[in-house]
C-alpha cells in the first residue's frame, strides 16, 4: 500500500503528463476567490489545490476519468463508448457526473463554481476542452471540479467569513 504522499506525487506527475500543472489550476482558483479575497496569493491557491489533490477520493475520481480518456485515445473502448468519447458528445454527462465527486467535496459553493467553470472554462480548462491530439473529455470537467473544490476550501477558510452563533435552546 503506497501512502498518500506517494499517490499525490504520482497524480501530480499524471496530470503533467496530460499538460496540467497545479499552477494551471492554482491560476483559476486565484481568479475565482481574489474578488472575495484581496490578501490571497497564488501560493495560497496552489497549497489549496495540493489540499484537495491528496485527498484519495479525489485522486480515485481523477484516476478514473483520465484513464477512460487515455483508453478513448488508444481507441480501446468498446462501441458506442468510443463514438461516443471521440465526439465529446454534449448529452453524454458523465464527465460532469463524475467531476461533481470532486466539487461536493466542500460543498455547495463548489457546485456553483464549477457550473460556472464549465460554462465559462477559463484557462487552462479552455485548453484541454479544445480538440487537439489528445482526448479530454474527463480531463476539463474533473480540472473545473479540482478549481472549484479548491476554491471552495479556501472560501471555507476564510477568516474574515461571517460567523454566526446557533441561539440557546429554551
């Protein structure tokens, strides 16, 4: 059994090799908390994508999905899975399905974020999304839920949120 440094290395080192870095993902959470947040750093957001990235369950997801878009590359899916994956079908969802195990993570904020993430897809998100020698149709949805899951870590953190005190019970 490898221990969780180990596997964060390792997705690390995955995530590279499809052309992502936590700086690319640490960029947009930056962009999504700075107007909430006018002390954060883009190291701050790095450590907080390194946060939810050595999280297991989130590493499984990531597994998962980037496995599925290496077999669709490698043509190794059975049909219709594989029509399906090569034209990054819009009704298929399941990418987005399986991002959502990344976002609710931290909650509701993290949905938000990444509805918002996928319609927008800034970045490095834009990137992956477009068609080129690789297949990524896992890939930008699970990096959205990554930026959002992070992004809502670092909301949850914030000192200065409003606190709110639960009134005795009579």
């Amino acid at each position: 059994m490898r221990g969780d440094e180990s596997l964060l290395s390792e997705m690390e080192n995955w995530l590279l090799s499809r052309g992502v870095t936590v700086g690319d993902v640490a960029d947009i959470v930056y962009s999504l908390q700075r107007p909430y947040n006018a002390d954060l750093t883009l190291e701050e957001c790095a450590e907080s994508v390194l946060a939810v990235l050595a999280k297991r369950e989130v590493q499984y997801v990531l597994f998962t999905g980037i496995a599925l878009d290496e077999l669709a590359e490698r043509k190794l899916l059975p049909q219709p899975l594989q029509a399906i994956m090569e034209a990054d079908e819009s009704l298929y969802g399941v990418d987005e399905t399986l991002a959502l195990g990344i976002t609710n993570v931290y909650g509701m904020i993290g949905l938000t974020s990444f509805g918002y993430l996928d319609k927008v897809k800034p970045g490095i998100i834009r990137k992956l999304n477009e068609k080129g020698k690789h297949v990524h149709v896992f890939l930008d949805d699970l990096i959205a839920g990554l930026a959002a899951a992070a992004s809502a870590r670092i909301a949850h953190k914030d000192p200065k949120a409003n606190r709110y005190q639960i009134p005795d019970v009579p």
